[in-house]
C-alpha cells in the first residue's frame, strides 16, 4: 500500500513540476477584444465569435484547464495556426471583397467539417457548431456575399478601375469575361509556392453540374474564374488577401477546343488585366500544369456546393 502511495506522489510530483513548462505563447501573445464585425448581422456576427475567435482573432480566452501542461501546448498550437489562416482581428482594416473572401473561406472549412478541429471542441464544446448556425452562416452567404459582385468602391486601391475600361481578348481570341463577378463562389484555395490566395467561380452551367453531381465530365458550356491576390501578411503573423494578381478562365467547349483538352483557356493579370501570352500557342502552358488532373477532366477544382452538402 506505501508503493502504492508512492507511486501517486511521484506522479503528482511530475504533472506538478510539468506546469514549469509552459509553451512560449501563454505568455508572449496579448490577448485583446475584437469589435463586432462591421456589417454582419448580429446573429451570424455571434455565430463567429463564439466558434471562431478564440483560434483566429487576438480575442483569445484561455479557460483554467487550457493552461495546464500539457494541454496549454496543444491550444498554444491551435492559436498560432489558425491566426495565420483566419484573423479577424484584421477585419475592420479590410475591404468588403476581401472581408467576403474571409467569410467564404471560414464557411468553406466548416462545410468541410475541417473546422472548428474536433480536438479543440473535445475540451471547448461551445465552440461546435449545430446545424442551425451552419445553416445560418450558409444562407447569410448565399443571400448577401456569394451571389453579390463586389462593389466599386469597395477595393481602397483602384483595383475596380480597370473592370469599367475595354479590355484586350486573350491571343487566342477569348474574351474577358467581367460578369464573372456575378457567379456563385465554388471553392477556394492556396497556393502556397507564389503565395496566392484564390477564389474560384462557377457560371450558372458550372453549378447546376455542381448540384447535379455531373462534373466528370463537365458539361460544354461550363466556365471556371479563378482569382488570385497576393498573401498579405500582418505585423503579427496573420495573413489576408492583399493585392490582385489576376483571374484566370477555363471554358468547356469539346469541339470548339478539341486541340486543348476540351477546354478553353485565358488569364488577364495586374490591375490592368493585360492578357497573358505572347502567342496563340501559350496555352500549352495551361494544359502541362491540369495534366495531373486529366481523370478529373484536367479541373483541379473541388467544388463544394454550400446549397446541398449538408442536406444529403
């Protein structure tokens, strides 16, 4: 019975003199309350605070048991990754397309059941969202972000200015395409090489495919826009879309576009949207980067289809 005694002290001792070590964020990183997100209706603004914050703004709140080793480690690591993806301590410093782009990407993760992360919600149950505020976030996006151009005066930086000045056709005869701002938002990603983030829009064919579960192959008809701005990095590691770089198109036309896969390609760059390619032929260029993907009909693109996902 004394071993046994012993046995408890000792391992008392070790978690005890453990608390000594503690993860240089609990004491480095300040924490400090976030406004209200700015033109969000209170309750989707709610939704966020309480799912979102405490891993992707500076309003984090440190429970008791958050701060015992080694726990506080595993939290100090939820923190530190997710500023970096997500922080809306930076909203109010962004502009509303940008802002869009954030919401669509934190929608985006939790759609795909990628976030909040289920290690996280197994100590922070309040941080799980039900199907109610998921249906919420959804809907307010369907109805007021996803479906919406970006406004003119929106981009502090001029870079709407050139989407109302003529635009050259790509060398390949394709046209630009500025309605694209119009189409539903079906996926986002990054490209950690160039340090891009981008967001890829589907036209109205693209999305009834979408729904209908016939994207392999696409229909004809079916355009992709994909646009890209440059990973804007914050003083305190967070990262935010920051300048345009370009927007790409890929058209679905199998006999128009027999020589290049089925598909039409085109990409303007710069605020200037200039055409990319010196000739005709540029797009072999296109079609060497989708080869990996040419069981998927050369498309890299997951879609996820925010309107049915989670009623099936």
């Amino acid at each position: 019975m004394k071993l046994k005694f012993k046995i408890i002290g000792c391992m008392l001792s070790l978690v005890l003199l453990a608390q000594l070590i503690r993860p240089e964020e609990i004491s480095s990183v300040k924490t400090k309350p976030v406004k209200r997100l700015a033109g969000v209706p209170e309750e989707v603004a709610k939704v966020l605070e309480t799912s979102c914050f405490d891993c992707h703004s500076s309003q984090t709140r440190w429970r008791w048991f958050d701060r015992l080793t080694p726990v506080n480690f595993l939290v100090a690591s939820h923190i530190r990754d997710g500023r970096k993806a997500l922080d809306f301590s930076q909203w109010d410093s962004l502009a509303t397309p940008q802002r869009n782009a954030m919401l669509y990407f934190a929608l985006n993760g939790i759609l795909s059941k990628e976030m909040p992360l289920s290690s996280y919600t197994a100590l922070h149950p309040a941080a799980k969202l039900d199907q109610k505020e998921i249906d919420l976030l959804r809907n307010y996006l369907l109805n007021n972000v996803v479906s919406k151009p970006a406004s003119v005066e929106s981009n502090s930086n001029g870079a709407d200015k050139p989407f109302m000045m003529e635009v050259k056709k790509s060398p390949n005869g394709i046209a630009y395409l500025p309605n694209y701002r119009n189409w539903k938002a079906i996926s986002t990603t990054e490209r950690f090489d160039n340090g891009t983030i981008r967001i890829i829009f589907g036209n109205p064919i693209a999305v009834e495919a979408i729904h209908e579960g016939k994207t392999n192959p696409w229909p004809d008809g079916t355009i992709f826009a994909k646009t890209a701005w440059k990973q804007q990095q914050g003083k305190d590691g967070s990262v935010y879309a920051g300048q345009f770089v370009q927007v790409e198109f890929m058209i679905k036309d199998v006999k128009r576009y027999a020589g290049t896969k089925g598909w039409g390609w085109a990409r303007w760059k710069g605020e200037n949207l200039l055409p990319y390619g010196k000739t005709v032929k540029f797009d072999s260029e296109c079609i060497s980067c989708h080869r990996p993907e040419r069981d998927n009909d050369y498309v890299f693109t997951r879609p996820l289809d925010i309107r049915d996902l989670n009623k099936k």
